[in-house]
C-alpha cells in the first residue's frame, strides 16, 4: 500500500522560522526608527545637552523705538556661574573671522600693560601680565568684521556698543599667564573714576592645547578665606576654544564690585592662546 507521504515539517521550520522572527525584528526597529524621528523638533540637539528653547516660533514683532530694530536676535548661551554672573556663547563667531583678527593683531602686538594701583610701579608689577596685544576698533577695521562681532556682543551683554572699549587682541605664548585681577577699578585703591567697568566679553580666536584656560579663583566663595595665591590656577576654569564667547560682569546690579568676577589666565602650557577682550563700561566710552 501507497502510503501518502508526510509533509516534511522540519526543514519548513528551519527556513520558515528564523525568517519570519527576522522579518518582525527589522519591522519593530523601522518603526522604532521612524517614531523617533517623528517626535525630534530639532535635528542638531546633542544626547545630554539641555535645551531651553527648542521650538522655532514665528514672532509678531513690535514697532521699535528709535535705537531698535525689526529683528530677532537668537545667540545660544550657557549660564556658567551666577557668582560671578559668567555665560558662554558656543559659536559666538566663525574660525574665518578668529583668522582674520588674529591677522590684524600680529603686525601691532606690544608687551601687554596694567592699570597701576596708586602703591605700584611697572617694576613691582612684573611678572603680572605677561601676554602681548594691541587694541583696535571696529571703526579701524574694513573689513567689517569687528563691526559685526561688536554688534553681537552687544546684543548678547544687553549693553549698547557705544559703552565699549576698543578691543584688546591679546596673545599668550607658552608659561604666559594674567595674575588673577579685578576688570572694575575701586576708587579706594585707583582713585576717582571717570566710568567704571561693567562687563568683559572674551571671544577665543585660537583653541589651546593644555593650560590657558580663564580662571574664576573665587567663584561661588571658593578660596575666599584669605590664602589665596594670585598666581594660583583654580576655582571655574574656562578652556578657550576657537570662536567661543565669554561673558561675565563685574558690578552687581547694584553697581558695587562683584568680588567673585576676579579672574586671570592660567599659563600656557601647551600651545598659544589667541583672545580678544572688549571691555564694557556703565557710560559712553569715547576712544
Ligand atoms: O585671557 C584671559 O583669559 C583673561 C583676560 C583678562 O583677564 C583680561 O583681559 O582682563
């Protein structure tokens, strides 16, 4: 007798099996991809970043007054430390404009110089700032670039342009440092003063290898219990980084000096360092 024949049930599950669990795999993890991608406002948001305003907006202007303008301005910062109150803005200007700074500095730079309290004298302050720089505003230079990065920080301080000094391009070379130090001059140890400084914003123009970094020694109260060595690297420490921004006051709202806004530059220890700094004052600054 023919006996009918039995269907070959093992090599089907061997083929079909491991196919068809493949098959609903690759549609979960298409699903899961696309479901992802749906819910993203933002395509540039890095894992771990904290955005505060992720969602585009149209906005409705306001007509503005004499001094204002039609636009939105939108520059992404970082709240460092509210004692002293320090932000940084990534990206504040393109490797293009850092070049061509660096650029206008080289042929002017000169050993940089202090402020003198009405106890020194450049001899007892060697050793103190040892970079070199020279200053330059935006009016002198054509290519308009200042012009736009003056602008911006203006905008990003809140303080109009017309407060600032000229910039002061500096350059660090290797062990060259900046001794920590107050930006505002108190009347006691400099005399009367015409106007006082309010805000410094530091625009990085170079990366540094190692060392450099902006120090705050005495943020949030650190090392404020009468030991501190000026020449000490420690406390907040900023590592330039090319085109990056850093802005912090150096007044209390009330107009007093924030003793936490002292800081200084740690000593290259591997590289150079390139910055500008522009000064922002409590009044017009006419230089
Ligand atoms: O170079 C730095 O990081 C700090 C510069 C500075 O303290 C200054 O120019 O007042």
């Amino acid at each position: 007798m023919k006996t009918k024949a039995k269907p070959n049930w093992s090599l089907k599950t061997k083929i079909g099996l491991p196919f068809v669990f493949l098959a609903c795999l690759l549609f979960f993890l298409a699903g899961l991809f696309a479901s992802t991608l749906l819910s993203q406002d933002i395509s540039d948001v890095r894992p771990g970043e904290r955005v505060l305003e992720a969602v585009k907006k149209e906005y409705n202007l306001m007509p503005n007054g004499e001094t204002g303008d039609d636009s939105i301005t939108d520059i992404p910062f970082q709240v460092l430390s509210w004692w002293p109150r320090a932000l940084y803005f990534p990206n504040f200007a393109t490797a293009e404009q850092c070049k061509a700074i660096i650029d206008m500095a080289k042929p002017g730079l000169r050993p940089s110089t202090l402020a003198l309290r009405k106890w020194e004298t450049n001899e007892n302050t060697k050793g103190i700032r040892t970079s070199s720089g020279m200053f330059i505003s935006a009016a002198e230079d054509k290519s308009g670039i200042l012009d736009i990065i003056e602008e911006k920080i203006a905008r990003a301080s809140k303080l109009p342009r017309i407060h600032g000094e000229a910039f002061n391009v500096l350059r660090y070379e290797l062990g060259q440092k900046y001794n920590s130090h107050y930006d505002a001059f108190s009347p006691d140890e400099y005399g009367p003063q015409k106007s006082q400084r309010v805000a410094s914003f530091l625009l990085y123009l170079s990366d540094v290898e190692e060392g450099g970094e902006t120090m705050f020694p005495f943020e949030n109260g650190m090392n404020t219990d009468g030991t501190y060595d000026y020449q000490a690297c420690v406390g907040l420490k900023v590592k330039p980084r090319r085109g990056d921004g850093l802005l912090f006051y150096s007044l209390f709202p009330n107009g007093t000096i924030d003793p936490t806004s002292l800081h200084g530059s740690c000593p290259v220890i591997k590289g150079e360092k390139w910055v500008a700094t522009k000064w922002i004052r409590d009044q017009e600054q006419f230089d």
